[in-house]
C-alpha cells in the first residue's frame, strides 16, 4: 500500500503543476482514482491548494475538477453496482464535490473577483452531467452575480505581470481548441494513452507553467498594456 504522506506529497504537486493540457487534467484524475481509498485526504488536498495558490492555478483546479467528477463517474459506471466497494471510492470524490461546493466556489472566485467566467462554465458542464442539481447551480449563480456586483470592474489583469497575460492568451488558446473534444469519445491509440497514463499515473508531470483560465474575452482590454 503506498505511503499517505507520499500520496498526499504527489498528488499536491500535480495540482500544482496543472496546465492547460488535457493530458495534464487527466493525469492529476487518474492519480486521484488509482488511490481512492484515500479519496478524503485527496480531497482535502484539493481543498487547501484552493485557499491557498494565486488564481491562475485556481483556475486549472477547478477544471480538473470537472474531469475528475467525469471520469469518477464513469469509473463507477464501469464498474457495476455489484462492485459495491469500487463503486463507493470513485463517487466519493463526487459526493464530497457535491457536499463542498460552495466552498469551492469562493476559493475559486476569491477576494479579487477573479475565474467568474471560468466557474460558471464549470459549473454548467457539471449540471449537464447530472453531477449538480439545476437548483444548486442557480444558487451558485447567483452567488457569481452578486461577487461580479461587489468587483463591478473584475480588474484581475491588473495583478498580473506581461509574462502572465502571454501565458494566459497562449493557454486559453489551448482550451479552445480542445472545448469540442469529449474526453470519453476516444479511439483505439486514445485508449492506449489512457492506460499508459494510467500506469505513469504515480510519476510527477512535466514541470509545465502553473497558470489558469478564464474566457479571455472578457478580459480583452489586458492585452493593451507596455
């Protein structure tokens, strides 16, 4: 059985390290699923990098949430209800997702305003999953709505260096080209990659820039700095 400490050690620094990559999402949830026998601590590991990195990471974790969700979903749908135990441990991400999500959403969005956009799109994808009740994402937009009146300018560019806008632009740019892509809608050499990720699942990523996402439309105005 792996060291929890070394699970917890591990599975911080992917969150840390998340990008925009696809392949960066998935390999943080299949880490996650591959120890969820400890999915209490894990999740609380998700928890505490929330309230305390910067608002780019913030981002790129709530995304994988949403992959996380999707994929413990489909673990336990694999599964079958005879399984019983196996079943459990990949909704016990969901169910504590479900339970924390408030919480999430004010780690997210925090002090400054920031990620609005990049919540309330989350939070759409895990209504239409089924992952989030209809009510419970109404809650939560009105939860936005009332941050976006107290933060009417939402001047979360202003806290950011040249080198974060670039970072940013280049990243969303990458989101975008995959926000048509379904994550289960794969092929054979997909299904390859899936187990190999899988396999390297306990190996740290690429030391990849730690950085966000929010639609940059929005923000549009950034771009007129230097």
């Amino acid at each position: 059985m792996a060291d929890p400490f070394e699970v917890r050690q591990r599975f911080t620094n992917l969150l840390s390290h998340l990008s925009a990559s696809h392949t960066s999402l998935q390999k943080a949830a299949l880490y996650a699923l591959k120890n969820r026998e400890m999915d209490e601590d894990l999740h609380s590991c998700i928890i505490e990098q929330l309230e305390r990195t910067n608002m780019n990471t913030r981002a790129n974790i709530m995304f994988f949430i949403e992959c996380l969700c999707e994929m413990a979903v489909k673990d336990a749908a694999g599964s079958g209800n005879s399984s019983g135990n196996g079943e459990a441990s990949a909704m016990g991400f969901v169910r504590m997702l479900q339970r924390d999500i408030l919480r999430v959403v004010e780690c997210v969005v925090g002090e400054e305003g920031a990620n609005v956009r990049v919540v309330r799109k989350v939070l759409h994808a895990l209504q239409a999953k089924a992952i989030l009740l209809p009510e419970t994402v109404a809650e939560l937009d009105a939860v936005l709505k009332s941050r976006e009146t107290e933060n009417p300018q939402l001047s979360t560019t202003s806290r950011m260096d040249k080198r974060q806008v670039e970072h940013r632009i280049e990243e969303d740019r990458e989101r975008h080209k995959r926000m048509r892509e379904s994550i289960w809608a794969v092929n054979g050499e997909d299904e390859k990659e899936m187990e190999r990720l899988w396999e390297e699942a306990s190996d740290i990523g690429e030391d990849d820039f730690v950085v966000g996402r929010e639609d940059w439309e929005e923000r549009g105005q950034a771009v007129a700095f230097g």
